[in-house]
C-alpha cells in the first residue's frame, strides 16, 4: 500500500475536500484525486462520499482514517530514525506572522532548508490566527502573549514592545501618563485584546478602545504615524520611525511587559525532529538579537 496514497486520504479527511488538500500538499486536485482512486481501489470500499461541498467519510472511512494516519506517523518516525545524523527530510508545514515573519523569520527557514535539502518547507505568512489543526500546520511561530489553549508552545525569544503615538496625536490630545488616562484616548488595535502594562512589579490588564482596527502591524504603524491615536507595537516595527520622530514614545512610567515568540505545535507526545531542529535554530538566531530588531536596546 503506498504510503502517500495514505497521507493523501487522511489529508482529504482532516481538510474535508479534494482542494484544501492539495492545497495543504502542494499538489494539484488531480493527483490528490488519482490517489484516492487507487486506494480505494485497492482496499475494495469507498472511503469518501464526494458531494458539490467537498468530501466526507464513509464508515469505512471514519474506521480506517485514524488507522491510515498512525501508519504515517510511524513511517515518519521511522524515516528520522535511519536517516543520517541531523539530516531532515519530508515536509514542514509552518504558519508565520507576516508582520514580523518577512524580515525576521523568513532568512531563519530560508537556513534551515539550505541545511537539509531533501527539507520541503511550505510557510504561510499571515497575521490571521491560524488553526493548526484544522488547516493542517505541523507548527507556528507566533509572538506576543499566549492564550490559554491544548497546544504545545515553546518559547524561543523575547519580544519587547511600546506603546507609541505621533507627535500630531499628542499635540492634539496629550499625552496619557496613568493606565485610567489611557483609557480615554484611541486605541490602533489587531481586534478587541487587552493590553498588558507594568506598575512597579506588578503587572495591569487594561481593555482599551478605538474605532481603527487591522490585522496587520505594519498597517498599524501606519495608522499611528498618520495621528489616528496610540498603538502598542514591537520595537522592530516602530524603531526607525521612533529614530526619525515620526512616532514617540508614551506611558513610559508604565511600559509593557516582555512578550515572546513561541513555537506553537498541536498536542502529541514528541516533537518531530523537524520541529526540534526549527526551535533549537530559531533560538540560535534570536538569542543573539533578543529584540529581533537588529538594534541596541
């Protein structure tokens, strides 16, 4: 029994259709189609009731999936253990914040597969929150403060950040020196989060407004340098408009915590080798520049 007409169907099933499949695979419908033929074929029953919406199991289906995808896990397991020492083979799939993941974390995958060429890595740059599960990443990488949730994170680097507004904005509105001040002024948000502030040592949840919200941090930045109100952002993001006076600092008294960047991974029992190998060089990289700005603190 061929073993990618098994990742295929388990694919199929997890996605719920012939296309998010291959989209996942990184092959055309045609060939994820020619796979499940074959495989039905060859076990004499139908695995997959195709409908104008996409596919569902059968019965059949629903009992041989969960048997299918431990098959393919072990052959996985298998291909790591005889390969030579540290060589990497497969496929990764990795869910990249676009914001930070261009810049920052692009030239770290773009290493990782110059250094195992029989790697394939299919990264998906995106600021959305991306369920790993159900779109089928092997991992993200995701930054900032982490939800309460079944997946497995590492933490791989620190990430600090500042609250920040243009020189307009506060000839305008002033400048908010407490947590209650901040309340009263615009807010340039991802969606409707909190944000997290320091007093002393100890740390203040507030739940600020606005009317500009976006998904992006680059389009947050420049929201902020066009005076819509304050932001909270990365030093990456806002270092060289803070050097050119374009974006100043606020609510410096009480500056946010360190957030980090995390290795996200669905529940399991192991780590595969390939995800192992992307924490342990992302760790190389972002030690030596905490930030991930590339500048002094």
């Amino acid at each position: 029994m061929d073993i990618e007409e098994l990742r295929t169907f388990v694919e199929v099933a997890d996605a719920g259709g012939v296309s998010p499949a291959a989209r996942r695979l990184g092959v055309s419908k045609s060939i994820v189609s020619r796979r499940l033929f074959r495989l039905e074929a060859e076990l004499g029953v139908q695995l997959l009731a195709r409908t104008t919406r996409g596919a569902a199991l059968t019965e059949a289906g629903e009992t041989f999936r969960d048997y299918a995808a431990r098959v393919c896990a072990e052959i996985d397991v298998a291909r790591e253990t005889i390969l030579p020492a540290g060589a990497l083979r497969g496929r990764l799939r990795v869910a990249v914040p676009l914001s930070f993941g261009q810049a920052h974390f692009a030239p770290i995958l773009a290493e990782m597969a110059r250094r195992h060429p029989q790697l394939q890595i299919h990264t998906c740059y995106s600021d959305r929150f991306v369920d790993l599960i159900t779109e089928g990443y092997d991992c993200a990488i995701r930054v900032g403060y982490l939800q309460d949730s079944n997946l497995i994170a590492r933490r791989v680097g620190p990430i600090f950040g500042k609250l920040v507004a243009s020189p307009d904005y506060i000839r305008q509105h002033g400048s908010p020196e407490t947590p209650e001040e901040l309340l009263a002024h615009e807010a340039l948000m991802q969606g409707t989060e909190s944000w997290q502030l320091t007093d002393g040592g100890e740390i203040i949840t507030v739940h600020p407004q606005g009317r500009f919200k976006a998904d992006n941090g680059v389009a947050l930045v420049a929201a902020a340098t066009a005076g819509l109100g304050i932001a909270y952002l990365p030093d990456c993001l806002t270092h060289d408009h803070i050097a050119s006076g374009a974006l100043v600092p606020v609510m410096t008294r009480h500056p946010p915590p360190p957030a980090g960047a995390y290795v996200i991974r669905p529940p399991g029992q192991h780590p595969s080798r390939k995800i192992r190998v992307l924490i342990e060089l992302l760790i190389e990289y972002c030690e030596p520049a905490p930030d991930l700005s590339g500048t002094a603190r």
